[in-house]
C-alpha cells in the first residue's frame, strides 16, 4: 500500500481504551490508495483516501480511521 506520510507537530493528548486514560498520542494523516485492483496507473493515482493514525505513545496502541 502506498501512503503519504504527515506527523503531526506535537503530542496529541487522546483517550486510549487501552489505557483507559487520556495520554499522549502521535497522530498522522496518510494518503492510501482505496482501489490496488484498478486497471490503469492512471486510475490507481486518483483513487487514494486520506485515514488517520492514532498512536498511544504510553501503550503503542494504534487506532486508524477513514476520513471521508
């Protein structure tokens, strides 16, 4: 899968359900291609959807989500 990656600046305080607390989080937002099984590159190169990336520096868990 290819993605374009954005970090973002500083921490994100979040809830974790893991952790059941609000702790630091890194967030990205990627640029990922929705359809791999589209027949031309010219297709695959404007079939991308951004999703966000959420992860718990305190636990390493990740939650990812489509933003549409």
């Amino acid at each position: 899968m290819s993605t374009r990656r954005e970090p973002h600046v500083d921490a994100r305080r979040e809830y974790c359900t893991a952790c059941g607390d609000h702790t630091p989080h890194e967030v990205t937002i990627e640029q990922a291609n929705r359809h791999t099984d589209a027949t031309s590159e010219e297709n695959r190169k404007y079939a991308k959807v951004p999703r966000r990336r959420s992860e718990c520096k305190r636990c390493g868990t990740v939650d990812e989500e489509t933003l549409v």
